[in-house]
C-alpha cells in the first residue's frame, strides 16, 4: 500500500503517543539483553521468565495514565500471558489498557567498512516491508529503529557514519510509513567519552540536521513521526559535572535548532543516566520549554530508567512490588514530561545504568 492510504492513521497515533503528561515504555530488549537483567536479580533467563515479566508489565493497572505507548521486542508481540492470567496475547493486554503496541523492527549494528575504528551502521532494511506488515496485522501500530553513533578523539563521529546513519532511518521509516506503522527514529549519541556537553550540542545539531535532510529527501511524512534522541549531555567520563539545569538549556537549544515543528513529539532516551537523573533532566528540558520555543511534546521513551527498580523489586517472584516499582517511576516521568515533578516525590534507585558500548 502507500504512505498515502495510512496517512491519517499515522497522524493520529503519532497525536496519540504524544499526549500530555505521557511517555513510552522501552521494552524491546533482545533475548540475550534481557538475560543480562535477569542475571543481575539471579534469575535464569527461559521464555517462561521472559513471559512472566512482560506480563507483569502489561498488567500493571493505572499504567496507561502515563505510559501512552510501549516498544516490544518481536517475541513478546507474538507472545500469549502467563496461564494465571488466561493466556491472552500480550499484545492485547496492553491495548486493553489503552496502550499503543509499538515494536523494534532494526536487526542491530554491525561495523561500518571504512569507517572509524567503533563505528556502526544498523541492519535490518531487508525485508522489512514484509515484517512491518505483519507486525501492523497483529496489532503494532508504530515502530522502532536505533542507529548509535559515538563522540571520539580520534574524529567520531565521521562524515560516513553520521550520513550511513541517518540514510539507514531515513528508508527505515518511509518503509513502515507505507505499511501503516508511525515511526521512531532514534539516532542515539552513546554517553561514552569525556567530552564536555558544548561539543555534544555541536555534534548533536550536525546528526539532527543531517537525518532531517534525509527524511526530506524520501519523503516520510513528519506528522506521522517521531524523534528519539539523547538529552544533551556531557560524556559519561567528563570531568565537569553538568546540573540538569545545564542539560535542559542545552537540549532545547539543540532542538530548536534541528527538529521541524511538524514533528509531533520528541521522546528521550535516558541513555545510561540513573532513574532519578533521567527524570530531573526531562523535567528541566520542559521547564525550559516553558521559558523558550517548544512546539513538539517532549516526553520518554525509557528502558532502563522505568524497569531497574520494577526489575529489583520484582525478583522473579513478587508481582506487585514490581508493579508498583514501575507504576512510581511511570508517575515521576508523567510530571517531568509537564515540567512538574518535585525531585525524590516518587521512589527511586541513583544507581547509575550506564554501560559502556551499549547495545541490546
């Protein structure tokens, strides 16, 4: 089918994901990520358990005031729920809250010939208009896609990846726009480095500048998207503290420098900051939004910084702990995203998540 026969729909969820107060829910980790999760709550990593934490997550009621939509990984959009809970699908668990199924549809990175020692381009384009189909009929109606690029002394990122890069999101989301999926596109900056948040600004504005560029030119319809980028943050190894006041200045700075206002709503990736971090610097971008040019919803999009409590107090065994672990963090980043959280109002871990090299 054409872009055109889904242009509506596309619209409307895009409107949807980006409603006031709200974010999404980043489950999409690969099998082997979500083994390394369970590792850290001595857990033995089998479908079983996978089934069982994925239907703690769809399950937790008051969910679907904060959290508008959730990411899944291909296993769990197929998947039924544990038998205690009539083996339904997943996928309709969620919708029966009011939560807009969304999936991972890239393949990974792999090393990017001819470019810089580190870098990476995303696979994945190769049959995925099949794919898209497929995950729309069951039920998704938005995806997806993940290109990482590094800061480094040695010229990272380079001209080849940040241009691989945004070429590769740019065919990813017109593909899945002519199958009724609104995309996701998330050229994440990895923290690693000890850069200081100035030449993150400068180097998120060139890869911004350049996907935009790229989305024009294949013509995927900006109403029907959306962006998932890193805050503007200094390198995870900077000497120089940055307070998320400094964070929030700086990101809207760079956004308002890169993002059209066609684009319904930009949604962060925590990108390794702790559960409590990720919430004061989302809430500071839209303090500062209050204060400056803002015509996009600015929401979350978080993996680790709304399941590492709920992971912890779940353990494997007890369901409700963990769903309330989760229904705190999914209430902090509903007021941050409305510039309105008062810091250590929600239960929180200051555990940092940052892992060097992230991949999932």
């Amino acid at each position: 089918m054409s872009l055109d026969a889904f242009r509506d729909e596309l619209a409307a969820t895009a409107a949807a994901l980006a409603a006031p107060g709200t974010g999404l829910l980043a489950a999409d980790e690969s099998t082997a990520t979500i083994g390394k999760r369970f590792a850290g709550i001595g857990l033995e990593n089998t479908e079983e358990n996978r089934r069982a934490y994925r239907s703690l997550l769809a399950t937790t009621e008051g969910l679907q005031e904060h959290i508008s939509g959730v990411i899944l990984f291909e296993e769990t959009l197929f998947q039924d729920s544990s038998p205690e809970l009539g083996g339904a699908p997943l996928v309709e668990l969620f919708q029966k809250q009011g939560i807009i199924p969304g999936i991972k549809v890239d393949q990974g990175v792999e090393p990017l010939a001819g470019g810089m020692s580190g870098e990476s381009w995303c696979t994945g384009l190769k049959g995925l208009a099949e794919r898209a189909a497929r995950y729309y009929e069951r039920g998704a109606r938005f995806a997806k896609w993940r290109a990482v690029l590094r800061i480094g002394a040695q010229g990272c990122p380079s001209e080849l990846a940040v241009r691989e890069n945004a070429w590769g999101l740019a065919r990813y989301a017109r593909t899945v726009q002519e199958q009724g999926l609104a995309p996701i596109v998330e050229p994440e900056i990895l923290m690693d480095g000890d850069h200081d948040i100035t030449i993150t600004a400068s180097v998120q504005e060139w890869v911004l500048r350049t996907v935009y560029e790229a989305l024009a030119l294949n013509g995927v319809f900006l109403e029907g998207s959306m962006l998932k980028p890193s805050m503007t943050c200094a390198g995870a190894a900077c000497p120089q503290t940055t307070s998320p006041e400094e964070v929030g200045a700086f990101t809207l700075r760079t956004l308002s420098r890169t993002v059209p206002a066609a684009v319904p709503a930009i949604l962060f990736l925590s990108g390794g900051l702790s559960e409590e971090d990720a919430t004061l610097c989302l809430n500071a971008i839209n303090q500062a939004a209050d204060q400056g040019f803002a015509p996009w919803h600015l929401g979350f999009s978080f993996g680790r910084a709304l399941q590492h409590s709920c992971l912890q107090q779940w353990g494997g065994r007890d369901r409700a702990a963990g769903q309330a672990a989760l229904l705190a963090r999914a209430r902090a980043n509903g007021a941050a995203s409305l510039g309105s959280y008062e810091p250590g109002s929600q239960p929180s871990d200051d555990t940092s998540l940052f892992v060097a090299n992230y991949s999932y």
